[in-house]
C-alpha cells in the first residue's frame, strides 16, 4: 500500500474483506489486548502475517499493521480517511472533548499550528535547564544502596515537571494544591478505565471520586490561565501554558471557555505516565548495561539522545496507534472495508530484526556514526498527528538521563531484565524498574 493507493475511493473496487486474526471469543481477544499486548500481538504476526485483524469489544473490528511500507502509507494517507480523532474518541470524556488528540480535519490543524510554538526546538531548548533544575533536586533525595522503584521516583519527577516547567507555577499554595489533586487525575488505574466502557460506573464509588477529582483539577487549570493571561509579565515567561495562552490571544482565540483547558489535561495526561515510564524503563536498561553508563558520562549529548532512542524502541510504552477508516482501503491483498480502525503496531515494528538487528540487544550505538543502522521507529506516532509533546518528552528523558548517571552508578536487581507488564494501555515495568544506585565514580 502506498500513499496514493490508501483511499480505494479513488477508482479502486472490489469486495471488502477483513485480513485473517485469530478466532478467540472476542472477550478473550479484548482481555489478551489489555493485559498482554505486546506478546499477543507478536503471537497473533507469527501466524497471520503483517496483516492482521483483531476484534476487540471496546473499539471494534482493528486490522494491525507490521510492515513499514503499510504504516508509512497510514502516516501519509489522507486524514479525511484516516481519522486519527475518532480513533482515540473513547478517551473523550477523560481529556475533554475539545482535546487535539480528539479533533480531525481542519479542527485538527488548526488546534495544532496554535500549540506547535510550545514545543518548538528553541523553545524547549530555554527549558532545559529548568527541567535539569528538577531532575537535579529529586534525584538528590534517591536512597543510596538499597533497592528501590524507579518508576514510583520517575512518576515524581514528571509530576515535578508539569507543575514547574509545563504549568509553570511559582506560589506556594497553588503549588500544593496541584500537587495534591493531580495525581488522582493522571495515574489513571486499569479499574478506573472501566468507566470509559461503561458510563453508568461513573455515579457510583471510585468512578464518581475520579470525576470530583478531574471537575477540581479542571477549577485549579482554569484559575492558571486566568491568572497567566493576566499577567503583566505573561511576555518574558518560558512555561507551556504561558507560551499557549500567548498562542491563544495572538490567534483571536478565547482562554476562558475550556479549549485550552481541554489542551492542557491533554498534555497532562499523555505526558505524565509515558514519559515517567519510559525514564523507568530507560534506567532498568542502563542498570544491566554498565557500559553504557561509562559512555554517557562522557559527556556526548548526542549519545544521550541515542541512548533515549534506544530505550524508546526496545521498551515503547506505548504499542500502537490508530486511524478510524471512512472509506474502503487497499492493505496489501486486502480492501479493508470502512468503520475498521487501522492500528500501526509499534511494538512489532521495533522489536523486528528486518528493522533492527539483534532486537533485544540495548545498544545506543545503532544510532550513531556512519555504519548506523536506521530501522524505523515512531514511539510517538507519526505524520501530521505525530506527538506534539515529542520534543519536549525527548529533552526530558535526555536531560534526565545525563544528570542521574552523572550522579549514580545504577545496578540491576535480578539476573532477568524486568518483564513488560500492561496497565491500562501503556506498558510498565513488571516489578517497578527496581535497581540499586551508588555514588558514580569520579571522571
């Protein structure tokens, strides 16, 4: 399938068939997707192919896609067709209707070119140094020499960035409170999920507590950006939410009427949990390769990156992405009939050794030096829907990365790496990222 054959309104007929998938009752199907995803679709391309249909209760008929060829034609496809919103549409009531990831088309673009600015290169160069700010006072507070949870301090930092860097709040109490009210928001539990699936849930215990939580949250964001455009100083201040409320304004758009809070829960929401997962995940990593730990403390931002790279494709945190069909398309032998969701599966392509040889090795240096080894990766999704946050959550990983190893010598716990445990649809460390650190040794 290519860009100009993805649409098959163009000319193309044919009877519309679903690829082959496995013929479990689609209970079982949907429970292998939520608690085993990586393994289950592994399983499910070792037998069906690159092309395969899994059926799922919650989002319906899903073809799967492990080929490059295929998942670069979805990228590049018309967004009419493959409509990236609607696939994501479940997650309405949780990030707000009005949320980027939610919108298609023009609504889709225009949402976008306004909060583009925020992460912008330069811009999230000038957040660097408050991001290694952060990390820097956090990790100070880390137990020396005895195991610990990484993700469970992961999770912290990211929390510490969002209020600091992303929110950019500076009193005390305000401070507190989001402190306080966030994480009951953002470390949504598998359990909590239910209510998506079954909105009569949400009048009844810890669905209804979730949103008095999420109506409190959004009170607190919304006193944010009132207080920030206000603010006289709004033009010198380099947080997310100042440079989207200035975004906002340039562009004639109102403040006050929940878009932009809809953005922010949005960038909450996506940021916190996958990127604390993945630092975790990045350090469980480093914790089995001291050698890799020997070469970032030579300084290299460039291998840093490399090593974030890496990281990202050996343990995505997240599996796959969709795109909701409204015409017919061509997947190889196939004309996948319209209202199917298109999945790109990320953990299949990263973890092929057509892609990237010795899969399971942990080596930064394939992406580095002129004998580099460029398999496809997009851990953040990829053409015009690409992660608008992705910029920003790199710097973070990578700047977290240099400022722990510069400090610590991290020691793995156990002789088997941490295996990839579900929850809800991010993929976390099976036992925590448990490791041990020690003081580094001098350079």
């Amino acid at each position: 399938m290519d860009a100009q054959s993805c649409p098959v309104a163009h000319g193309e007929v044919g009877e519309p068939t679903l690829p082959p998938g496995p013929r479990l009752p689609v209970f079982v199907q949907t429970w292998l997707l939520r608690v085993a995803t990586p393994w289950f679709l592994r399983r499910c391309r070792a037998r069906y192919g690159d092309v395969f249909t899994v059926h799922d209760a919650v989002g319906g008929r899903e073809v799967y896609l492990a080929d490059p060829e295929h998942i670069r034609a979805v990228f590049t496809g018309d967004p009419a067709v493959l409509r990236a919103g609607e696939g994501n549409g479940i997650l309405g009531p949780v990030l707000g209707e009005r949320s980027v990831l939610l919108l298609d088309g023009a609504d889709h673009r225009d949402r976008r070119k306004l909060m583009l600015p925020a992460f912008h290169g330069e811009q999230v160069r000038r957040q660097e140094a408050l991001i290694r700010e952060v990390v820097t006072d956090r990790v100070a507070t880390w137990p020396v020499g005895t195991v610990f949870r990484a993700h469970e301090r992961t999770r912290d930092i990211a929390l510490e960035i969002i209020l600091r860097v992303v929110l950019g709040v500076r009193e005390p109490a305000r401070t507190a409170r989001l402190r306080s009210a966030l994480p009951r928001v953002v470390d949504l539990s598998p359990a909590d999920l239910l209510m998506l699936a079954y909105p009569r849930l949400n009048a009844v215990g810890r669905w209804r507590r979730y949103w008095e939580h999420k109506a409190e949250v959004n009170a607190l964001l919304d006193d944010e950006i009132a207080l920030r455009r206000d603010d006289p100083g709004l033009a010198e201040r380099d947080d997310v939410l100042s440079t989207l409320v200035r975004a906002y304004v340039a562009g004639g758009q109102p403040t006050h009427d929940g878009d932009l809070r809809d953005q922010l829960v949005t960038l909450l929401l996506a940021g916190h949990e996958t990127t604390a997962t993945a630092l975790a995940w990045t350090l469980e990593l480093l914790s089995r390769n001291p050698s890799v730990q020997r070469e970032l403390r030579a300084g290299s931002a460039e291998y840093a990156g490399a090593v974030v790279t890496e990281a990202l494709r050996i343990r995505p945190v997240i599996s796959l992405v969709a795109r909701h069909i409204h015409q017919p398309v061509r997947v190889g032998t196939h004309l996948v009939p319209a209202g199917v969701t298109l999945c790109p599966g990320i953990s299949l392509v990263q973890e092929d050794p057509g892609q990237h040889p010795d899969p399971e090795r942990f080596d930064p240096g394939r992406w580095l030096g002129p004998d580099a080894t460029q398999g496809m990766v997009f851990p953040f999704g990829g053409g015009v829907r690409r992660c608008l946050g992705a910029p920003f959550a790199v710097a973070e990983l990578r700047v977290a990365v240099e400022e722990i190893v510069r400090r610590y010598d991290l020691h793995a716990v156990g002789r088997r790496p941490e295996r990839v445990k579900m929850r809800h649809i991010t993929a976390v460390p099976s036992r925590g990222a448990r490791i041990v650190i020690t003081p580094a040794p001098p350079t």
